[in-house]
C-alpha cells in the first residue's frame, strides 16, 4: 500500500488528512496524482493547482517519482514566512 497525506488547505479542501491506495494502481507520482484527479471536484481543482508541492518519503519531489509499497507520498500548499 502507498500511504497518501494531505496537509493544510489541501487537507481542509478534500475533507480528508490521507488514504492507501495499492502500489499497482500507483507506479509513479504522476499517475497517482492523475487517479486522484479523476476523483472530481474538489479533488481535481485542489490537486491542479500550479504551486502544489508533492513529496515522497518526507523528500519534495520535482517531476515523476518511480512509487512501490510502502512509500509515503503527501500534498500540501508552499509555506510561506514573514
């Protein structure tokens, strides 16, 4: 299983902190990404946003990310300070 997380106004916005999906229905970021999607609204318009950050095993991930069993991916908003 993949261990997916939602943090702050990602996590507020879809209703939920996380869910598992198989690692079949899942081999990349991208395509994990693109299923949760699919879900439709709020998934799709929360999860297009252009400045998500994605992460896999507590490391941001830029680009497509190779995912197997077990790995933890989490989507969440950039932070930003003051």
């Amino acid at each position: 299983m993949i261990q997916v997380r939602f943090f702050a106004r990602v996590r507020e916005a879809l209703g939920t902190d996380g869910l598992q999906l198989d690692a079949s229905d899942a081999p990349d970021l991208d395509t994990l990404q693109a299923a949760l999607l699919a879900r439709g609204e709020p998934w799709a318009t929360v999860l297009a946003e252009p400045n998500l950050l994605r992460a896999v095993n507590h490391e941001v991930a830029y680009g497509n990310v190779p995912l197997a069993a077990g790995d933890e991916v989490a989507f969440y908003p950039p932070v930003t300070g003051g």
